[in-house]
C-alpha cells in the first residue's frame, strides 16, 4: 500500500467527497506504516447466564485478533441479570425456559444445538446435554466488577471467560461460593480478597448502580457491546460484523 495520490482536480473544484475519501486513504496509510493503532473503548454488557454472550465475546475477540496492529480494545464488562430475582438453588433450565418464553423441550433442544454451533465457530465448547439449571449471577457480576476496578489489566477478561466456562461450559453451581473462589483463583486473583467481598456486600450498590445505567439507557437484551460510548451492536454476532464495524470506527467513517 503506497501514499494515496492527491486528488488535485477534484480538491481545487471544491469535491469533498473525493477530499473526505483521501484523507481516510491517508489515515490508512499512515496507520499501517507506523503501526498506529486506534484505541477503541468496547463495554460488552452481558451476564454469564447468557449463551449468547459467550458466543458474541468469541466472536469479538477474534475480530480483535484480525485487526491486531490497527485497533487495541479498552475492553469493560459490565453488569445485567437476566434473572436478578432468582432464589437460592436456582431453577431447572427447562422449566424456566417454558415459563419464560413457553418453548418446548423439543425447540429448546434445537436452539442448544444452533448455539452449541455458533460456539464451535468461536472456540467456545458448550456443555452438550446444557447447563441444568438457571442461577443467580449477582455474586459473580460483584467479582466481576471488583476485578475490573482493583485487579491487573486484562484480568476482568479472564475472569469472565472463567466465569462462562465455569457455566455454560461445565454448568457449574455459579451462585456458590466455592465454585467462584475456584474460578477467582483460575486466573489468578486473590482468593482471601475475593472470600471477604463474598461475605460483605462490597459492591453490592455499584453493581446496582451500573445495571440501573444501562437499563435506563435502553438496554434490554444481551450482550450488548457499546463503542465508544456511542455506537450499539446487539446480539451474539458474527466475528465479521464486529472486525467490519470496529474497522469503520477506528477510521473514523461510522
């Protein structure tokens, strides 16, 4: 890729359109030279009982691994329940799925397997008989948040995807202290930290606070990935619609 050639008819006749589309030539070609990279903000708003949102976060880390050298990722995950009401043990997946939405076994059974395939696509492996039962994540959203406010750069990450193995992979009792103690030292982070905020209601009121936000904002399904505080892609999507998105931000063309 070479320096764009300027456009000096269309530039001295005043053609904006062919000054706009040199100067987003030359962004480009700048960037892949010196090796710029676009910092893009991305909070990908999800709750580990979403299967979707294990299948949207596959899907944008490796539209983040195609666009290495152009885009780095100020990636947040923030806080939504699907079920914030749901009580102590849980609740059998189908049962809950039948009150819920009033599907079948039969077209349950068939939408694990569409999304069991969309897994596979994005390296995510689902547990192929489901995740049995419907848990409260609250706790893990606490950790979550404690993570991304206290803990290393890139830790958040990592707890989340623990956190969406742990349940949707293995379908792990997520609401117990245990299994999150094991998955907080999974990856690394500080058991005996994480044991007192279990046991507290340490960030109880700002996991609150930032579920009200988003909700308040209009969002209401997940995952929910929010660029640059301004641009929405909703839904478990392809890895193509987030690297054809993030590309056009990045350039300043969306």
């Amino acid at each position: 890729m070479g320096l764009p050639k300027i456009p000096s008819q269309n530039m001295e006749s005043g053609d904006t359109a062919s000054i706009f589309q040199y100067l987003r030539q030359y962004r480009a070609f700048i960037r892949k030279t010196f090796a710029m990279s676009a910092t893009i903000k991305i909070d990908f708003v999800s709750d580990i009982a979403c299967p979707w949102c294990a299948v949207g976060l596959g899907a944008l880390e490796q539209a983040l691994g195609r666009l290495k050298g152009e885009v780095t990722a100020d990636l947040h995950f923030q806080p939504f329940e699907l079920n914030p009401n749901m009580g102590p043990g849980g609740q059998d997946l189908s049962e809950h799925l039948t009150q819920k939405y009033g599907s079948t076994p039969e077209q349950q059974a068939q939408i694990r397997a569409n999304i069991a395939a969309r897994g596979e696509e994005v390296g995510f492996k689902f547990k192929a008989e489901g995740r049995g039962r419907v848990y409260n994540t609250f706790n893990a959203h606490r950790l979550l948040h404690w993570a991304g406010v206290t803990g290393p750069i890139g830790r958040q990450h990592a707890l989340k995807k623990a956190l969406l193995e742990a349940y949707q992979g293995r379908a792990e009792q997520v609401e117990s202290d245990e299994v999150l103690l094991a998955v907080v030292a999974s990856v690394g982070l500080d058991v005996a930290e994480a044991q007192g905020i279990l046991a507290s209601d340490t960030y109880a009121q700002e996991v609150r606070e930032v579920e009200q936000f988003y909700q308040q904002a209009g969002i209401h399904s997940v995952p929910a990935v929010i660029i640059n505080d301004k641009h929405l892609i909703s839904g478990g999507q392809p890895a193509e619609v987030f690297e054809q998105a993030l590309r056009r931000i990045a350039a300043g063309e969306a």
